[in-house]
C-alpha cells in the first residue's frame, strides 16, 4: 500500500488500547480540520498528556503521520459504497489496518463483508496515481508536468515514512563520541555515509529529552538539509550571512563547519524565530552568531557587499520534505506556489547585492520543482549575467531516501 507503515514494535493490546485511538483522532482532527501543524498538534497534546509512555508515543506518532500521509487514499476507500455510514477518523484507521492485513483490536468490529468491500474499493484506484499517493488532483498535474516520468517514483518516496536524522554538533563532541553515547543508551543508531556528521536513528522516540541534546551535542536535521551546508562550504573566518534563518538549523550547522570562527549574521523577517535561534546557539556553544529582524529595506541594504558568501534558503512550497510534513500538500493551494515564485524571485534580485564581488550566493529550496529551482537560477542568470555567474546546482531527490532539496552556486563578478 502507498505509504505503507510499520506498526510500533509492540502492536498489541496494551498500545492499541482505547485512550489511545481517542488521542489519534484527536490530533488528526487538529491537523486536518482545525489548521495546526502536525509537530505544534503533537506539542500541545503531549503536554497537556503527560504520562503517556514513550512507546504509546510512538504509536500514536506513527498512526497520526499515516491517516495524514494517506488521507485522500482512505476517504475513497470509504466513500466508494457497501461499507454502510461513515464513522470519522476510527473508521480511516481501521481500513487502513485491514489493507495492510493487520489485526484489528477487539473493540473496533468490522464484519467479513466489509472487510471484502474495504479490499475491493482499495483495488478499484489501483490505477489513480492521485489517489492511491493521497494528492490533490491540481498537485498531481503540477508534478506530472514538471517532473514529468520522475513524477512518480518522487511521488512514491514522498508518501513513506521520515528517516530520524540528527548531526552531531562538532563544536561540543565528534561524530564518533556521540554514536558512541548513544548505543550506551540502548539506541539502534547508525552512521550515514551521506553527510559526515550525520547519524540516523532506528528508534521512534523523543530526542529532545535526551541528555545529549539537552548538552547541545546534536541537532535534528535531515541528511538533505545536511548536505546544503556542504554544498555551501563556509571556511572558518569567514564573514557569512543566512538570510532566511528561521529557526536556524541551516545557520547552526554553518556554524560548526566554521569551527565557530568568523561571523554569520541570521536575517529573518519573523523575530519569534530568531529568537528560536537565540536559545539553540546558546545550547550549540555557538557564539559567531548575530541575529537581525528584517524590519526595513535598510537591513538588507546596509549589508550590500560585505558577505563572502551569503545563503538564501528561500520559502517555498516544501513539497520535498512531505516525508514528514505531509499535512502540507492538503494546505498547499495553486495560488500559494505563484505567490512563492514571485517571492523567490524577489529573495534573490534583492538579497544577492550583500554578496561582495569575488564571493559566492547559494540559493536553495526544499521543493521538487523546478519551477521553484533551476527556472528561479535561469531567470536571475538572465537579468543579472554582468554580476554573477553560474558556479554549479544539485538535486537531492526523496527517491535516494531522504528529504527533496535543490541548490544552486553563483559567484559575484
């Protein structure tokens, strides 16, 4: 099945449980219907839920993500006849077990002759790529148009389950040292031969509550997003600046393959997040960081030549990173991606002036399109060939296991 899951380790009586089923639709609902985000949906229930066990915990992640990832999928199951009146989010979850021919608990009842209409409505949309991926049809289009005969494979990747992806944080302990924390732990953890610092967790489990994060020795951060700050490759003493910082993953992991020496300056048009950003430099023993809200036009244009390389992770549709936040494509409109084109456009005419001649622009996105990629890099080539000139671009597609991501170096005349 599309997006097929695996059930947590201990899929029995005692995690498939009533109170757990009601804290599985409660937070779909939350996502589906009332517009939080997935990880702020989670946040708030476990707070408030706080003697849940770390493997309900992980079960109930793990059904929430599937329902998501395979919402469309599941309603046209349901919706197609002979499985009498709809019942909401229980119903969704318990076709979604009898398809992938799991047990279904005792006190979810679904009779023989509903489970063989479960069985033949899934097979009547074997052959709609929308609906067997769980996209909107306008997506589907979009994908097919652009991406062409690598729409679906990509399609495919995008509908599994997230890697756990974390890098050790090289300013407080190596790669090696942390691993080897980690197994002590008992943790199934390997190392990646993607990204240098990169480890990935076999586990479904918390790890902000873990000690070594607490000493900031790792952050979240998925293997393509690792590779972006490769792909940058900041010398220590360097003058850099992150100019869509956030909430600064991007700008922490610049930071350590800087050795933190030099200077990176953080821009952001939302303070909250630089604020974010604060608090994580803080745990990461990051000190070259300087954080600056762009409250003005001047922000930027005080900054105009001085950066030996300036990073523009720019806002974009985020249709590479569905892996793990698939509530994206059922919030994403059409409208959205022309908006963000034109936004993407405008990053870079004006953000790429605070490069200084000799130094090096990077654009990069977390979109599979190209539209949002290589179109953007063409066009500014276009418009500003007298000062800068293509240097090289990569691709990281979902279909090599991790997170889409596009980025492209430009070096100012």
């Amino acid at each position: 099945m599309p997006g097929k899951f695996n059930f947590a380790q201990n899929f029995n009586s005692l995690v498939v449980s009533h109170k757990n089923i009601q804290a599985i639709t409660q937070i779909t609902r939350d996502v589906m219907f009332s517009g939080l985000q997935a990880d702020k949906a989670f946040e708030a229930f476990f707070k408030s839920n706080k003697s849940v066990a770390p493997s309900d915990i992980a079960f109930i992640v793990e059904q929430v993500y599937y329902l998501i990832r395979n919402w469309r999928l599941l309603i046209e199951i349901q919706s197609r006849g002979n499985l009498g009146e709809p019942s909401g989010i229980i119903t969704l979850l318990a076709i979604g077990w009898i398809v992938e021919q799991k047990q279904l608990p005792d006190f979810i009842k679904i009779d023989r002759l509903r489970r063989r209409a479960i069985s033949e409505n899934f097979k009547s949309v074997n052959d709609n790529r929308a609906i067997m991926y769980s996209v909107p049809d306008w997506l589907d289009n979009i994908g097919h148009k652009e991406l062409t005969d690598h729409w679906l494979s990509i399609l495919q990747a995008l509908n599994q389950e997230a890697a756990l992806v974390i890098r050790a944080n090289t300013i407080k302990c190596s790669r090696d040292k942390l691993l080897k924390e980690l197994l002590a732990l008992g943790l199934e953890i390997r190392k990646s031969n993607r990204a240098t610092d990169a480890l990935i967790l076999k586990n479904k489990l918390n790890v902000f509550k873990l000690p070594q994060f607490k000493q900031g020795w790792f952050e979240m951060q998925d293997i393509s997003s690792q590779l972006i700050g490769h792909f940058v490759n900041p010398q220590p003493g360097m003058r850099v600046i992150d100019a869509c910082a956030g909430n600064g993953g991007k700008t922490l992991h610049l930071a350590s393959l800087m050795q933190n020496k030099g200077r990176i300056i953080a821009l952001d048009i939302f303070p909250t997040k630089l604020e974010t950003l604060k608090c994580r430099t803080k745990r990461a023993g990051v000190s070259i960081v300087e954080t600056r809200a762009i409250d003005s036009t001047k922000v930027i244009k005080r900054l105009h030549n001085t950066a030996d390389l300036v990073l523009l992770d720019v806002p974009c549709s985020g249709l590479g990173v569905l892996k793990r936040n698939p509530e994206i494509k059922w919030k994403l409109q059409p409208t959205d991606l022309d908006n963000l084109r034109k936004t993407q456009e405008d990053v870079l005419s004006r953000y790429s002036l605070m490069v200084k001649p000799g130094g090096k622009l990077v654009y990069s996105t977390c979109s599979i399109l190209p539209s949002e990629n290589t179109c953007q890099i063409q066009k500014f080539i276009d418009k500003n060939g007298d000062k800068f000139e293509f240097a090289e671009e990569r691709f990281v597609s979902p279909t090599e296991g991790f997170d889409g991501f596009y980025m492209a170096a430009m070096i100012r005349k």
